[in-house]
C-alpha cells in the first residue's frame, strides 16, 4: 500500500517528466495519505498559512450543476464522502471565522449567470465553478477573470492543486483557471479503457499491464487487440450491439477527442515564450487521424455517435473486449462476473514517452471574477481548503469514489495512478469529436480540406488569444 501512497503524491504535482520516465521514488516531494492508514502527516497544514480573521463574512462560490459533490454537504450522515465534505468545511469556517456560502447552479453550464453576476458587480461569489467549454475560455478573453498569480498565499504548484491545468489551458505565464482537490470532482470524468479480462483470457490475449508499465503501450498494440474482437455470434452476417462480439466502442462525443490526446494531439501548445501556437497542421496530426481510421474499422471498432449507452450495456453483457470509461467506472464494473480491466489510452508510438488521459471539457474548473473585492484573503482561503481536502478527503475519495479496496489486482490500483497523473486538458474551440467523426465517416484522411477551410478562423481565434495573454 506504500505503493499506493507514493504514487498519489504524484497525481496532483503531475510533472511531465516524471511521467515520461516512468518515475523513482527518489524524485517524490511529499508522500500523501494512504488509505491503510488512518493518520498521516503529509507535511502540508494550516498551521503553516498565515492567521486570517474574516469576520463571520461570507465567502461565496457559485459552482454548476452537480460541481458541489465535493464542496457541499450540511450535515453529517454517515456517508464517507459527505461527511469528510462537511468536516473540511466546518474546520474552514472555524479557522478563518467565516462563513461558507455554497451555491449550486440549476442548470449544467450557468455560463450566462456567471456573465450576468459580473456584469452587475454583484460581489456575492468569490469563485466560480464551472465545465471547460466554448465559452469560459471566451470569457476568460473578455476579461471577467482575474489571474491566479494575484492571489496572495496560494502555491498552484503545490500537489492538492493540478498543475496540469495551468500547463494545458493558460498562457503567457498567466493562470486563468485552475483545478484540484478543492473539488475532486475534476478528476471524475478522466477517460481510460476498461477491457474485459474473461474475454482476454479466452482469446489467449496478455492483459496490457506490463506494456503501460513498460511505456511501450501503442496504438498499434491496442489496434492488434481490438482486431481479435469482433465475432458474429448471433450468426446474420451483420454486426450489431444486440447479438455480437465488439472489439472498442464508445461514446464519440468523449471518445474521439481521448483517443487524439491519448496520442498526444493538442491544438494549442505554448512556444518558448509560453504563448500559444497552433498546433494542428503537422505531420502528427495526420498520423493520429490515420490511426484513427485504423482503430476504427466498422467492423471490430467503431465510433458511436448517435445512440448514448449500447457500449455501456454491451460491455456489461460481456461481448465487448475494450470500451472507453470515466474512471470513476472502475467502482461501477468491479462486480462484473467477467472482471474489468482499467489501463490509459494508448500513445502513437514509444517516442512519444507519456501517456495522456483526457480530462473532459465538462471538468469543473474554479475561475475567480473580477468583481472578487476580496482578493488578498482569496487566495488564502482556496489553499487551506485545498490542503484540508488534501489531507481528509481525497483518501476517502480514492477509496470510496473510485474504490480502490475494491479493485480486482493491485496491477488496477496502478492504472488508476497512472490515468490521473497523465490527466491532460485541450483547449477547445480548435477541434473536437464532430470533426474527427467527419474523418471517420469520409473513410479516408480528409484532414487538409478540413483545415484549409478553417484556418483563417482559427488563426483569428489565436491572434485573440495572443492579444489577451501577451497584454
């Protein structure tokens, strides 16, 4: 279990080089709790920040629909989750003297509400929290935010933050969003394949595990899996969900893009002035999108588009070797009779030397308005809420949401670490699942047509951006 110990002390410091190499335990800053123990000194207390009185004031968050899993809970049930929620909070209120008010949106994406209370200058939240969609990154060019360097008392290198937040969606040196344990539910929606170990083991196929180790885990191996997938069970000479052996499927809309950032695809890089550089009209953009078509045959594996949920029931009805999942599946399938498997996506090749799992864009990312008249205290009060949950919550999250304890081999456990700490952000507006199923569905590499027609609108997006973040 130190193992596992070790290895979450790296999810949140999530240094790319590290990951590449596989990692020693030597390169590790700090050890976090493990959850075979009930008391760890981790080395991070609020004892260590500065004293605050806030006065019994209010300090607000404003966080859309189902963004509060792991910021509100009122009382105390004897729920794990909850309870450490609760604790967290009270300690919080109790320490700086004041008051929490936690707000949850009624819609998914409040992006208007958000705009509308900055606008006004309500001063009421002192964060907002919201999905990494179209429009936050809009609204972080039109100014509403203010950038996390401002904040006093606050380290976003530390590990209770995700540093690969900072490294993937914000230039010029400049943090607009942020993600962490202040709200584990961030980590939820991280895509990784789940494969069924009793099918493996049927057609004499290794489990994946010691490649992922190896880092020698590639496309073209999970190609040459996938390829031994279908069989016509129900014997009509056509696929279908209903009766036959699938090879990969999943949800297009979150697949496709995981698949492009499993293979280390990524629209917008920083250049080494850290401002952003498109990145999408290269030699490895066509490689990823022929590999692409090669994974995606029609036959063995395709892309579904239009009906959500038949890879979830065909998988769960055990005719389906490998299917894309949120890591929170794991807790799902683990009393599956045939037993699930969990690995990360794949990379194009061995050269590419890390793996890279997509957070999606409906990851509940944290912004701080400009209308936040409280900025000097902010930044405090983020970091001990982040450390307090750093401490006491993310072990019950680790056990609980996604269940660890459960988990059929300690070789799952690994995977789990290894997804999370490969977390990886796009920014979007550039490309996305539609397009690479418009790829899939012209059956052929139709990526330099596409691109010719959407490049004067995308140079004008990153002369945006560029405006913005060189200011």
């Amino acid at each position: 279990m130190k193992k596992i110990a070790l290895l979450l002390a790296l999810i949140l410091m999530l240094t790319p080089v590290l990951v590449a190499c596989g990692g020693s335990e030597d390169d590790t800053k700090k050890e976090a709790p493990s959850i075979s123990e009930e008391v760890v000194d981790t080395g991070f207390s609020l004892d260590n920040l500065r004293e605050l009185d806030f006065g019994k004031q209010s300090f607000g968050i404003f966080a859309d629909k189902g963004g509060v899993t792991y910021l509100l809970s009122e009382e105390e049930t004897g729920d794990l989750v909850g309870d450490a929620v609760f604790q967290r909070n009270i300690a919080i209120e109790e320490k700086y003297n004041l008051e929490l008010n936690i707000v949850e949106a009624e819609v998914n994406q409040p992006c208007a509400e958000i705009r509308n209370f900055i606008m006004a200058d309500d001063k009421t939240y002192h964060m907002f929290i919201n999905v990494q969609h179209n429009a936050m990154p809009s609204m972080i060019l039109e100014g509403y935010f203010v950038d996390w360097n401002e904040l006093e008392d606050l380290d976003y290198e530390q590990p209770y933050w995700n540093s690969r937040v900072a490294r993937d969606i914000n230039f010029g040196g400049k943090v607009y969003t942020m993600g962490g344990d202040l709200n584990l539910k961030t980590y939820n929606n991280t895509n990784c394949i789940m494969f069924n170990k009793a099918l493996f083991d049927d057609l004499g196929i290794d489990y994946p595990y010691q490649d992922v180790y190896d880092y020698t885990w590639t496309i073209d191996k999970m190609i040459e899996i996938v390829k031994q997938g279908y069989a016509d069970l129900d014997g009509n000479t056509e696929w279908n969900y209903d009766g036959d052996r699938i090879g990969f499927n999943g949800w297009g809309w979150e697949m496709n893009t995981a698949v492009y950032i499993g293979m280390g695809g990524k629209p917008v890089i920083n250049d080494e002035d850290n401002m952003p550089v498109l990145n999408l009209n290269n030699e490895r953009t066509i490689k990823i999108i022929d590999k692409m078509l090669e994974l995606f045959d029609g036959t063995n594996a395709w892309s579904e588009m239009g009906k959500y949920g038949t890879h979830v029931s065909t998988f769960e009805a055990g005719r389906m070797l490998m299917k894309d999942a949120f890591i929170t599946g794991l807790s799902l399938n683990r009393d599956s009779e045939f037993g699930a498997g969990l690995v990360p996506y794949p990379m194009l090749d061995e050269e590419q030397g890390e793996y890279n799992s997509r957070a999606a864009n409906i990851a509940h990312l944290c912004y701080i308005p400009t209308t936040n008249n409280v900025l000097q205290d902010t930044g405090l009060i983020l970091e001990a809420m982040s450390i307090e949950s750093y401490n006491n919550l993310r072990p019950v999250y680790y056990d609980v949401t996604l269940n660890v304890k459960e988990a059929p081999d300690e070789e799952t456990i690994d995977m789990v670490d290894m997804v999370l700490a490969s977390s990886s952000y796009m920014y979007e507006g550039f490309i996305g699942a539609g397009d690479f199923d418009r790829f899939l569905k012209n059956k052929f590499n139709s990526f330099s047509s596409w691109y010719a027609g959407n490049e004067g609108a995308f140079k004008k997006k990153l002369n945006d951006m560029i405006e913005f973040y060189g200011a």
